[in-house]
C-alpha cells in the first residue's frame, strides 16, 4: 500500500495539497521526475510532496502555480495549511501586523520574530517543533516583510529583557549578527528598542540610550 493511498482530504489540508498536485501534475502529463527538475528538486522529493509525508514549500507553490496556470491556488492553499497549524491567533497576528500603524511587544526570552535576523529565525527553529523548517522560515520572514518594507512602515516600540540578548540562539557569530541588527533597526526613525536590565522593574523599563550631553542617541538598544 503506497502511502498516497492512506490520504484522506477531507481531513488534512496537507493531504488535500497532496492529492491536488498529483492530479493536476497526471492531467497535465507530466512525469515525476520532470517535475522534480522544474523545482530543481529529485524525484523522490515530489513523491513525498504527493504522500504528504513532506509538506509542499511555499517557493515550489508558487513554482506550479506558474506552470499549471492555477490562479496561486497552490500558494494559497500552503499559506492557509501554515496557518491552520501555527493556529488562529497567529494567522489574526500577521493580518493585524500588515495593517498596523503602531506595533508594540514585549519578549523576555528571545528576539521578537519580526526583529530575527535569517540566521537568528532558523536557530530558533530549529529548536522547536517545526514540520518544516524552510517553509517556517519563509513564512517568519515574509511575516517581517509585510511590516519593515511597506512603503510607511508602522510604528514599532520593542521592549526585551536583557536575558533574550544574553541567552546564546545557535551561535556567537549568529548573536553578534543579531545584535548588530538590533542597532540597525534601532536607528530606522520609526523604530524604538528598549531593554530591560536584568535589576529593572519589568513595568518600568529603561531604554538603554547612550547619549553625550546636547547630542543625538548613539543607538536605541
């Protein structure tokens, strides 16, 4: 029994994108193995796209969509199945984010997702349970797209305690890259990052300007 056959779509949004890229793949007859050159993927790779036992990349949606002339109902399909599995209130998180004017957090652990570097998001993947890390990490940085490159970007007020700075995600070159991120987009005049010292009050924190006496702030976090 081929593992295809034990998909049921009406129950999984995966098996149904499974089911669907199979069939409109035979219908447009094309072979495995052509597919896979087109996604620049081998052929063992689209027969685990089409057994749902590896999840439909978000780049290689789009890809088929092209081809087939679908309409983006493949990327539509994986950008909902994302969704349904990181759950509501995230999917009603990133719609509020692309329509924000402010924005406003507060993380004690880790750098806020929409301040992750690439290389920062992937090491906290990794760590998680995530299904697949290449399409969450597409999904994390679109996420920060949508907000830092709108043409009037919002508001963004970040507070961090300082362990999510001091804590080591992946490694000392990965921080360093990190930080200097922070610092970046610290100087981005609609961006404020605060940090919260490790003897403040988590109510009221200090924002870590160094500011000479008359001059303008060095840098925001």
């Amino acid at each position: 029994m081929h593992a295809r056959d034990s998909l049921d779509p009406s129950r999984s949004m995966w098996h149904f994108i499974a089911v669907q890229l199979r069939r409109h793949r035979e219908t447009n007859g094309m072979s495995g193995q052509a597919l896979g050159d087109l996604l620049d993927c081998d052929r063992s790779t689209v027969s685990r796209y089409e057994s749902a036992t590896l999840r439909l990349k978000p780049t290689h949606a789009e890809t088929v969509d092209r081809l087939w002339n679908t309409g983006g109902m493949f990327t539509n399909l994986v950008g909902f199945a994302g969704l349904a599995d990181e759950g509501d209130w995230l999917a009603s998180l990133a719609a509020f984010e692309r329509r924000a004017s402010r924005i406003r957090m507060w993380e004690p652990t880790v750098i806020p997702g929409l301040l992750q570097t690439p290389d920062y998001a992937r090491a906290a993947l990794t760590a998680g349970p995530a299904n697949d890390l290449s399409a969450d990490l597409e999904r994390r940085m679109a996420r920060r797209s949508a907000v830092f490159d709108r043409e009037t970007p919002p508001r963004v007020t970040a507070f961090l305690n300082w362990a999510a700075l001091a804590q080591l995600i992946g490694s000392r070159e990965i921080m360093r890259d990190q930080i200097a991120h922070l610092l970046t987009l610290g100087e981005l005049p609609r961006v404020s990052i605060r940090v919260v010292e490790n003897q403040a009050a988590p109510t009221r924190p200090r924002r870590a300007d160094h500011r000479p006496h008359g001059g303008r702030p060095r840098s925001r976090l």
